[in-house]
C-alpha cells in the first residue's frame, strides 16, 4: 500500500471576509493566525510551516 503523501499548507485569511470571530485561530495547528486589535485576523509568517 502507498503511504498517502500530506499537503503542506500555509496559514492564510481572507481580509474581506475576516469578522475577527478568532475560529481560524482555534484551527491552526501551528499557531499562526492572531486576532489583531479586535479587528481582524493576521498571519504571523515566522510560524508558518515553509514549504
């Protein structure tokens, strides 16, 4: 059987859409998103996993 490979994805929030509900935060496996200022959602580069 084939080891199924994994796609790496990076963090990314769609500014135009954000509410700043923070659910994207809750997901993120690696920490990457932030809830700034109360207003909107931001991707914190250096957590993301390179690709």
């Amino acid at each position: 059987m084939e080891k199924a490979k994994r796609m790496k994805r990076k963090a990314f929030v769609a500014q135009e859409l954000c509410v700043a509900c923070g659910c994207c935060v809750k997901v993120c496996p690696m920490g990457a998103i932030q809830i700034m200022k109360g207003i909107m959602a931001a991707v914190v580069l250096q957590k993301t996993i390179s690709m």
